[in-house]
C-alpha cells in the first residue's frame, strides 16, 4: 500500500515542476516585451548598429561656406583652384597650412584670399621691383615683325626688352591700371565666349613663335599641371590682375621670376590643343574676362 502512494506522490512532483518551469519559460519570453513598454530598454535583435565616433574632419571644415574660402570638388588641383581665384597656388597652399600642396581632399576647405595682415604685401609682391628683372635669352632668329606688331620691340640675342613702343591707353579699373599689350602677333581664330565656355583669345601662329609677357608681373605658374592647357605660364600683375598662355611648346620662365612688358616668356605651340596656337587669358580677380576689350587696337 506505501508504494503506489509514493508513486502518486513522486508523478505528482514531476507534474508540478513541469508547470513551475512552464511558468518560466513563459515568463522569460514575455519580459522582453514587458521590458520595451516599461523601461524603454531594447533586446539585442532592436539595438542600433554601433557607430564610429571617429568621423574624420577634414581641414577647414570650419570655414565651409565663408567668402574667401573654396571647398574641394572631385577634380580640382591646388593650381587649378589658385587661377579661378587669381591666386598664387604657393600662397593658397600656405594660407590653408597645406603640408603637401599635392594632397587635397574632396571636402577640404582651403583659404583663397590672403588675411588681412598680408593684403598690402601680397600685392606690392606682384609686381617686379624695378631694376632687378631676371631675364632669359631670347630667339635671335624671332620675325621682328612679330614683336613689332606686338606692340613692344624685342633687341634680337639682347636678353632685355628694348624701349617700349609708344604706350597703349591704360586699362582703369577701379584703383588699378595696366598698360597692356598683345602677347603674340597672329591673327584671332577663336574669339571669347563664355557661353561656350572660351575663357580667352586662341591667337593663330607658327611652332615657335614668341609668346610675349602682356604687362609687367611675376610668374606664379610654368608647368603642364592643368588640364586642357597644355604648357602653360601664368603671370599675376598685381592684386586684381593676372594672365595666362598656354598651349606653348617651350617654357623661358620659372615660378616666381620676374617679367616685363614684352619679354619673351615662352614658344608657341600645340601641347594640349588640335594646332599650333596661344590660348590668351586675362582673369580680373581669379574670373576670366575678355582679353579684346582691354588690348590695345592693333
């Protein structure tokens, strides 16, 4: 008679702890959701994917959108950026505290105007000192009439300009003035449209032709750097002014040589372009304008 009342008594434990961890079980699956009405706590399927606190912040991003500062885009180079602002690309590079001016980074703010303390001297430094011009040769064999109807006179195998032609009417805008005078002696073949996005005069002429300084300026840039130009040198004339000649075969000048009016600064060419031709440019603080309306008649 005790056994079977055992055996009752132990099925009716087992039956008890299977409801007990029935219980639990159940428990355990409805407090996650008791858990996010509550206290607002998520099970780990709900949680957010962790996020990288280290987002990297490029150079200046602080000044993104303020006058005088330019943000990178996909295919801009420090030269590229420092001629649409009328710049020098060395004085962009250490506005911006570039340490490499190779590197830039889309995204990247960079300075494109001098601060205030270095206005006065960035512009006094644009125009050559006089009495102390570094020139180079020049081609014996160059046509005279070539630099004649350039409108400044070259002294074949001489090295220096000779006296200046009788001056062209200056160029007045605002406080500055330039007397300029045509950069080579061929015929206009392609006329400025900004439309078409022709930001200067393509001047016709032979392989070799001399290129000639259009003011008094100091080279800011001599190299094949920019695309679509091919050889190219930049002069800047002062705080507005600057020009660019391209296409060029050979390059006479280096960076931060001093130039004057008529000085033979490079050889005609085709780099970059279809035919031999000078692509000219004047940009009036960094924007192209039309070389035509400020050269003398000819």
């Amino acid at each position: 008679m005790i056994w079977p009342t055992a055996r009752l008594s132990a099925s009716i434990l087992t039956l008890s702890v299977a409801a007990l961890l029935g219980a639990c079980a159940s428990s355990s699956q409805r407090a996650p959701v008791e858990d996010r009405a509550g206290s607002g706590r998520s099970t780990p399927a709900t949680q957010p994917a962790p996020v990288d606190a280290a987002v990297k912040v490029l150079p200046g991003a602080e000044n993104a959108g303020k006058p005088g500062y330019y943000t990178v885009k996909p295919g801009d180079t420090l030269a590229r950026i420092a001629l649409d602002s009328g710049q020098n690309w060395r004085d962009v590079a250490r506005w911006s505290g570039l340490e490499n001016p190779n590197v830039i980074e889309i995204g990247q703010v960079l300075r494109v105007v001098p601060p205030a303390a270095e206005t006065g001297a960035a512009v006094a430094r644009s125009v050559p000192p006089a009495g102390k011009v570094e020139t180079r040769p020049l081609d014996a064999k160059a046509p005279a009439a070539a630099a004649s109807t350039a409108g400044a006179p070259l002294v074949a195998g001489t090295g220096a300009a000779a006296s200046a032609a009788p001056a062209a009417p200056a160029s007045r805008d605002g406080d500055e003035e330039i007397n300029w005078l045509w950069p080579a002696a061929g015929a206009v073949v392609g006329g400025f449209d900004e439309s078409r996005n022709a930001k200067g005069l393509a001047i016709a002429g032979k392989a070799g032709d001399p290129v000639l300084a259009a003011a008094d300026g100091r080279v800011v840039y001599a190299g094949s750097g920019l695309r679509g130009y091919g050889n190219l040198v930049i002069v800047k004339h002062n705080g507005t002014y600057l020009t660019a000649y391209a296409h060029n075969q050979t390059l006479l000048v280096k960076e931060d040589q001093a130039v004057r009016r008529g000085q033979k600064i490079a050889e005609m060419g085709s780099t970059d372009a279809e035919r031999v031709q000078l692509h000219f440019e004047i940009r009036r603080m960094g924007k192209p304008v039309d070389p035509a309306r400020l050269l003398p008649p000819r």
